[in-house]
C-alpha cells in the first residue's frame, strides 16, 4: 500500500489557496502529456470535454483515482497510459504524488527508485511546462508560484536527516533550510538528494528569468531556491559541483565580472589536465553518468568557459596579454571537461568551436574573419592552423559521440573542409585563413600552404565521415550533391561513398530524389561525376534482387517522364485538363494510372518501393543525444509511403509557366499533389525551402521562438533537371491574400483603383496614390480574421510570426514578386504561405519599367493585420528578435545558401539569341560551356557575398528592421511600384 500523506499535505493546506487563484484556461497547444495510469481511472466528463464540469467534483474524483494507484507506485510500476491534463490537473497530481511519497518516508533501498521516478516525473514536467511557456504568459506565472510552494512543503526536510552522517555543504543554518515535522525521518539516498538539487536549481534559474518580478525579487527568489537546495548537498562531490554549477550561473546574472571571477578561483579549477586524446571511433551508448563527479565537475568546467567566451571578460581591456591569458585558461577549461567526460559530445561541439573562433584572432589580438586571407609569413600562421586542425579533431569526436548538435556542426564542418581545398579562387572569393597566393605552384592550383593544411585535417574529416552513422549526413545530402564538381579528387572520392552510403541506408529514395537532378545537368562535367556515383551506387547494390538499382532506374525514369510533360507546349487556349493516357502514352509504362496497370508487373513503379517526394517524408530529423544501438536502428525520416499510382486526368494552369498539376497515390490512400513546372530553374523555390527550413531549425532551438508558431512554412521542391521541378501542392486549406483582401471591399472597388502612372513623374504618382487608394480602399484586412477564425487573436499572432521570418527570408534572399496571388493564408492557424519564388537575389530592382522598390511587402492591409509596424510594435520586437537570431547562427544560414556557388543558377549563364526552326521565330538560348560555367560561378558567389553582408548588417537589429519597415511603407516606394504588386493593397 501506498505511504499515508503527511500531516502538511500540500493539498490540505492549499485547496483554498487553489479555489481562489484559479489558473486561466490553457488553450489546446499548451496542454501537457504526462505520465499516468489507465484512462478509465479519469472521471469520464474530463476525457470528453479536457474540461471538468465541477472543478470540486473533479477533484474529489480525481483524488480517489490516484489513492487506487498508490499501490503500483509502491510497487515500482511505471505509469505508461499517456492522457491530456490541464495546469490545474497537473498541480493536484504533483501535489499528491509529491505527499503521498514523501522523501523521508520513502527514503530507504526499495522505495528509493519508486521516489525518483514520481519526483522526476511530477515535477520534472510540470517544470518543462513552465519552460515552453511564453516569457509573459500569465499562466506560466501562476505554475511557477505555484509549484514553488509545493518543493517548499514537499521537500523540507530535516538538517539532520538531510545531512545524514556528513556535514550539510549548505549548513544547518542556510537559509530557507526548514525542519520537518518528522525529525527522525530516514536520510535521502544520494540519488533522490541528486534529483531535488536539480529540482531547486530548474526552479533558481526560472525564477532568474521570470518577467513578473522585479530584478531585485528575481534575485531574492533564485537565492532563496539555491539556498533551499543546501541541506541535500551532503558533500557529495557530484552534487557539491552541479550546485557550484547553479551558484555560479545565478553570480553570472546578478554580479559584476569581477566578482564572478573570483568565485570562479574559490572553486580551486586550476588543476592541469593533460590534452584530451582524441579517438575518432564511434561511441555507442556512451551517454555519461549524471551522477558521477567527474562529470559534473566536466558541465562546471563547460560552464565557466562559456562564460568567460574566449576574452570577452576583458572585452573592454586594451591588455591583449590579459586576454591571452583568459583564451589559455579557456582552452583549459575545455580540455579539462573533455578529460573528465571523455563520451560527452557537448564538451566536444563547444571546445571545436572555440577552437575555430580562436584561430580567427591574429597576433594583434583583433578578431578578423576567418574566412580571410592572410600571408603565410605571418608569425602566428602554425599557430592558427594548429588551432585550425583542433577543431577538425574534435568535431569529428563529437559526431562519433552523438547527434544532439550534428544539425548545426555537420553542414559548416563540410562547407569549411570543402573550402579548405578549393582549387578554384572563383568559386571562394573570400578564402579560409590558409591563403592562396600562387595556383600554379601545382597542377591542381593550390598552394604548398593549402595543401599542407588541408591535409592536416583531411583525416579528422575522413574519420568522422566514414565512421559516424549515416543519418549524421542526411540533412547535407543537397550540400555534398553541389559539390560532385570538386577540383580535388581526394575530396570528392570522399561525397562519392558518403552518397552511396546514404542511397542504401534508405532504399526508398529519400535522399537520391535530391541526387536525381544532377543526371540530367546541362554541365557536363557534373553529369559525368553523377554518373560516377550512380554506377558505385549499382556496384554496392548487394541485394539478390537488384532493388537499390531498380529503384535509382525508376526515379530516373519518373523525372524524365515529368520533364517530357513539363516541356510539352500548351498554348493558353489549351489549358485545362488533359488525359495522360492520351498525352504521354510512355509516363503510363512507368507509372501506373488505373488498377489494372497497378497489377501490371511490366509498370516499372509496381516493381519497387519509392517514397513520395513531400517534404514531411524526405526531411531528415536526426534523433539527437548519444549513439546507441536503438538511434542506430531508427531512421530520421518518417514512416515512408510509397508511390503506387497517378491519376489519368491532369491540369494545365494557366498561368505565365504553365505548370502541369498532377496527383499522385500513395500505397497508404493518401492522394499527394505537385505541380510539374519546366520553365524557370526549380534551385531558386529550393533555395528558398532550404534556407527557410535552416531558420526554422535555428529558431526551434531558440528561447525566442519558445512557446510560439515563429517558423516558416516550407514544402518539397525537387529539382528533376537545370529547368525543371517537382514542387508539392501546398494541402492545408489556404486562400490567396488577394482573395481575402479583395473580399473585404465592395466589387466595384477594383475599376476604380489607379492604374499604374508612368515612373518619370513621382510627385503626381505619390499625390494620385494618397487621393484615390485612401479615399477608396482603407485597410480592412483584419476585419478577414475577425470573420473566418473562431480565435482571431491567435490567427493573426501566426500570421504576425510567420511574416516576420519570412520577411527575413525574403531580405537575405532578395525575393520579389510578392503579389497577393504569391501570399497565401492557412484557413486552419492564419499562417502566411509564400510560393513562386522566380524572382530573387534582388531581381525585381533591375526591371526596365518599373524596378521594385520594396524589401518586404508590408503594405496598408498587411499592416493593419500586423498590429501595426511602429516603434515598440509587435511585428517589430519578433522582426528583431528573429534577425538576432538569425545573425549569430549566420554560418548554419550560409552553408544552406552555399550550393549556389557551386551549382549555380541556369538563367547565369550567358544566353544567345538563335533562330528557331521555321527560321522566323527567334529565342534566347542558354550558352552550355566551360566559359559560360564559370561566368554562372562567378554569379553564384557574388550572390552569396551579398547574402552574406546582409547577414552581418544584422548585427544591429533594430536599426536594420527599421530600415527595411521605413523603405517598405514608404508612400513614394508604394506608389512607384508595378501595378501588378498592388500595392494600395
């Protein structure tokens, strides 16, 4: 049976306390998953509604419920059922579980794990709930209060009893040091003593953190959490040094630098620890021990180097020698930490980057990029290499350890290696510190001093790609494709088996449809090195019935069917539906179109399984933490679903491209829509996707982005040649912009809106633009959410956030043309959805007739729907914070953009003007050579540099955001703008 709740059961004591500060209801996202046991123990009218009918009813119910399972809690019995609760619920459950397992009661060797686990458990989420919730959310106020006062009860405990035979670290004296009404309660085992130092440490730095108080309250509140964890500490050394950890993040908060440096030398770190030895073999199931010393005494070292940040405590000395000395105890500390935790990847991933910002200081101490030339007569040039080569070391030991920070390391770790041996100045215009100063010193055109540290760290990179599970490279495939044309062979003889690798791993094409393309490339040198790697991929198919083969042959034959119909004229007065049966009699011998040809063993799709190309199904999600042998086995893609069919009857859209809408079947039911365009180059729409899926990953990671919807909406775009695409049907009910602006006015509206003045006269256009769109067309567009959502205050709060990174999207990437046909809005969430991006990189300004003039659209419609964009806005704070964010994850965003210098654009090749064969009808074709493949690089990198300077603007981020609101609500701008913008909208 379970342990009777003591005397002080937070319940009794609090049940008015509960019934008078109600929390507010939790809307449907903040509902939390916790642990529980079998659902029918829940009252019923709590299931069915997710809300009680009578909170005192429920409470009673809901009390008798958990007294049944106190018994499986004695037990040991995990609770595996996982049941929707609200905050209110989650107190009562905490509440309970916390008296009804009381530490000292539960303190001996059979109830030790039970007491870990509930407490873990209980409070574990109900902290993380509290976490995940946005900064000013009242709600998130209310549970902190709360939950404070529940460890205050639940684990005040006795000094002798939590001191045991030792002598408290904190004191008998410490503050906020209680006593128990049991005074010979047993002593704590170290683990559960482990567990609630945690607990109040969690507590410390939310309490650090909460907007509610007052500075001075949010230091009484973290002091008084640590000082409650003092009694636990019990000089045990992994306890004693997870809380050094807490008192010194809290001193980083609250206290000048100086007196955090000397609390940093009371804690005696200067013990000298031998360099790490670095052994690049994969580690499984190396997670390190939480409760051993050496590892916490590792997160204390991790801590105080991050804090230090490589000088940035002497910042404002003009001593570079006193800052030396800081990089030195810097690299201490780091190589300390990886002493002790040898299989912790954490330690690993910070001191490589510490090790590759360190190398971008010269020997004057300044902070240069690294990116940079400079002489290899430099005196400090080996040194900066050595720090160089300490990089590669240890971020290929950390992607052998796990894959908790493989999404942020792998693709810069690639780009930088890649660079590194780069024969080509064209291709880098600003390259890494080993300078290139001769290119005929060797056939390949690299100097002695490249190739020197190019091999240096050659073999870290080797090692890590080679020996680190294959999923670890999944998120670069599209990096490593752009890259086949790599002048040194011994580079790309390394993408050659890294492709290969992943092509088995996942034989149902998730990442061969981002290979397909470079089959059919216009650069012939690159279709060559495709072909290379498709015939390894044929060589290590070991399979007796060729089903690797049978798939590439099947993807290949799929896109070229796509191009042929994408590629078919239809003139605007045929466009409609049409039959494939009719029209592409050969696209039915590869993909099957009614059921008899589904059981046709002849159809080369019924011979094999491949994965329908949607973004939900081909983008890797890498499972994070430590290697084991269960991440091993787990794929980073979702459940796949195959192709099976395609429908007969398919539609031409009229539009300037003429994309084909087609829909496919998938062996689930599912019907999966793409449009087949073969115009304009589909790398420009899969650029985007990649640079937005980029910022979405960085802002998931982000504090910024926590509790919201601050993402962009991507989809699949995959490139089938140079100028054709794949591009999937976005399957969220939406409605174009224009459709719901346009709807908002009376019909007549539109006939009465200017047309577009001629650019020469920008006084009249200002003064015609003022008179008639005010007088006619005032903004309305909020109006469209107070009608279409039920919650329109949450719509337009998803709308608000994903304008604002897409906004950041569009300035890095110049992307124009954003009509209201271009801007769609989910009828689900108030998303925005931006398509159709084949006018980039700033395109839209060297139109002839009238250049686009704004960065972003922000006209008077989407303004109003915004809050407003002035100074103090909204709109404004998240444009901020997502251009910050942004902007110190600047590498991640460029590595995502670094295709383009190697891959580039089809429409940057120099095109000439050829006759067709009626020998009337004249056409720009593009030019397919070696010179004109060097002039689309040239581009491919000017493009790239722009985008990197934008990034960098960004490092003040207010004044960059008012910049780009100013030009983009500038009435002039707006009334210069092509009419088919609209901008009066």
């Amino acid at each position: 049976m379970a342990p009777a709740p003591p005397s002080h059961c937070l319940y009794t004591a609090h049940h008015h306390h509960h019934q008078q500060q109600q929390p507010p209801p939790l809307q449907r996202d903040d509902k939390v998953a916790l642990r529980f046991s079998t659902p029918q123990l829940l009252p019923a009218n709590y299931l069915r509604h997710g809300t009680p009918d009578d909170d005192h009813a429920f409470e009673d119910q809901l009390i008798a419920c958990l007294d049944k399972l106190g018994s499986e809690l004695a037990d040991e019995k995990v609770p595996t059922v996982i049941a929707l609760l609200d905050s209110h619920a989650i107190l009562i459950i905490a509440d309970f579980y916390a008296a009804g397992l009381h530490l000292p009661v539960l303190a001996t060797a059979r109830d030790a794990a039970a007491a870990e686990r509930a407490i873990s458990t209980w409070y574990g989420g109900a902290l993380k709930h509290i976490k995940d919730l946005p900064d000013q959310n009242s709600l998130r106020q209310t549970l902190l209060v709360w939950v404070r006062e529940m460890a205050e009860v639940h684990f005040s405990i006795s000094a002798d009893a939590a001191r045991g035979a030792g002598t408290s670290a904190g004191g008998a004296d410490a503050p906020g040091a209680t006593t128990s009404s049991s005074p010979t309660s047993p002593t704590p085992t170290s683990t559960i003593r482990a567990v609630v130092v945690d607990i109040w440490h969690r507590l410390a730095k939310l309490a650090s953190s909460a907007p509610h108080l007052s500075e001075t309250q949010r230091e009484q509140a973290a002091l008084k959490c640590l000082a409650d964890a003092g009694p636990y500490l019990n000089n045990d050394a992994a306890i004693c040094a997870m809380h050094d950890r807490a008192v010194l993040r809290h001193s980083t908060f609250y206290r000048e630098p100086s007196e955090t440096l000397a609390l940093i030398a009371g804690f005696d770190l200067s013990t000298a620890f031998p360099q790490p030895s670095i052994a690049l073999e994969l580690v499984l199931d190396g997670k390190p021990d939480w409760r051993d010393p050496n590892f916490q005494l590792a997160r204390l070292y991790l801590f105080v180097k991050t804090w230090m940040g490589a000088a940035d405590v002497f910042r404002d000395r003009a001593d570079e020698g006193a800052a030396a000395v800081t990089r030195d105890r810097a690299a201490a500390h780091l190589n300390a930490a990886c002493v002790l935790a040898p299989t912790w990847e954490k330690a690993h991933h910070f001191t490589a980057e510490f090790y590759y910002s360190w190398a971008a200081i010269n020997a004057e101490g300044n902070t240069e990029k690294l990116m940079q030339t400079i002489s290899p007569n430099a005196p400090d040039f080996f040194d900066r290499l050595a720090r160089l080569e300490r990089y590669f070391a240890f971020c290929g030991r950390s992607l052998l350890l796990g894959s908790r920070y493989a999404d942020q390391s792998v693709p810069v770790l690639l780009q930088r290696w890649m660079d590194l041996a780069d024969p080509d100045p064209n291709h880098n215009p600003t390259p890494v510190i080993v300078p290139s100063l001769d290119p005929s010193l060797d056939g390949d055109g690299v100097t002695e001093q490249r190739l020197e540290a190019f091999h240096r760290v050659h073999p870290h990179v080797r090692a890590a790609v080679t020996r680190a599970p294959a999923d670890t490279f999944e998120p670069c495939i599209e990096l490593l494709v752009s890259r086949l044309t790599h002048g040194q062979s011994v580079v790309f003889n390394l993408i050659k088996p890294t492709l290969v690798r992943s092509f088995k791993a996942y034989p149902e094409g998730q990442s061969f449809w981002k290979f397909v393309a470079s089959l059919f490339s216009l650069d012939d040198f690159r279709r060559i090195r495709a072909e290379e790697v498709l015939h390894a991929v044929w060589a290590a198919d070991d399979s007796e019935d060729k089903q690797l083969t049978l798939l590439t042959k099947t993807i290949m034959a799929i896109s070229k069917q796509l191009t042929t119909i994408a590629a078919k004229e239809h003139s605007k007065d045929r466009a409609g539906s049409f039959l494939l049966s009719v029209t592409h009699r050969r696209f039915t011998k590869v993909i099957p179109i009614d059921a008899a040809a589904m059981a046709n063993g002849a159809v080369l799709l019924n011979r094999c399984n491949v994965v329908v190309p949607t973004a939900e199904l081909i983008t890797p999600t890498l499972p994070g933490g430590p290697h084991s042998s269960q991440s091993q086995a787990r794929s980073p893609y979702a459940t796949p679903d195959f192709l099976r069919a395609a429908d007969d009857e398919y539609e031409v859209i009229s539009t300037m491209s003429r994309p084909r809408k087609i829909a496919f079947r998938g062996g689930s039911g599912t019907t999966y829509t793409f449009l087949i365009k073969g115009v304009d180059d589909p790398r420009k729409d899969a650029l985007v996707m990649r640079v937005a899926q980029a910022i979405n990953r960085i802002l998931s990671r982000s504090a910024v982005a926590r509790g919201t919807h601050l993402r962009m909406h991507d989809y699949a775009v995959i490139p089938l040649s140079d100028v054709t695409g794949m591009f999937e049907w976005i399957a969220t009910p939406t409605v174009a912009l224009r459709e719901a602006i346009v709807s908002q006015y009376v019909s007549a509206l539109r006939a009465s809106l200017p047309a577009n003045p001629h650019p020469s006269g920008s006084a009249e256009q200002l003064a015609e633009f003022e008179r008639r769109v005010r007088a006619h067309a005032p903004a309305r567009f909020g109006e469209w959410f107070d009608k279409e959502f039920s919650c329109p205050a949450a719509a337009r709060q998803a709308f608000l956030q994903s304008t604002a990174v897409s906004s950041m999207v569009g300035y890095l990437l110049g992307i124009g043309d954003r009509h209201l046909g271009n801007i769609l809005v989910s009828r689900l969430t108030g998303e925005a959805m931006h398509i159709d991006f084949g006018i980039m990189f700033k395109e839209g300004k060297r139109f002839s007739t009238w250049p686009e003039q704004m960065p972003v659209r922000l006209t008077q419609n989407l303004v109003q729907a915004l809050g407003g964009v002035e100074e103090g806005s909204v709109f404004r704070r998240v444009f901020e914070s997502v251009l910050e964010v942004c902007h110190k994850n600047a590498e991640l965003i460029l590595a995502a953009v670094d295709p383009i210098r190697h891959d580039p654009i089809a429409n940057w090749r120099p095109s000439v003007e050829e006759v067709g064969d009626d020998g009337k009808t004249k056409k720009r074709v593009r030019v397919i050579s070696s010179k004109s493949t060097r002039v689309a690089v040239k581009r491919g990198c000017r493009e790239y540099h722009k985008i990197e300077l934008r990034l960098a603007k960004c490092h003040a981020p207010e004044a960059q955001v008012d910049k780009l609101i100013r030009k983009s609500t500038d009435p002039e701008r707006l009334a210069r703008g092509i009419r088919g913008l609209e901008a009066w909208y």
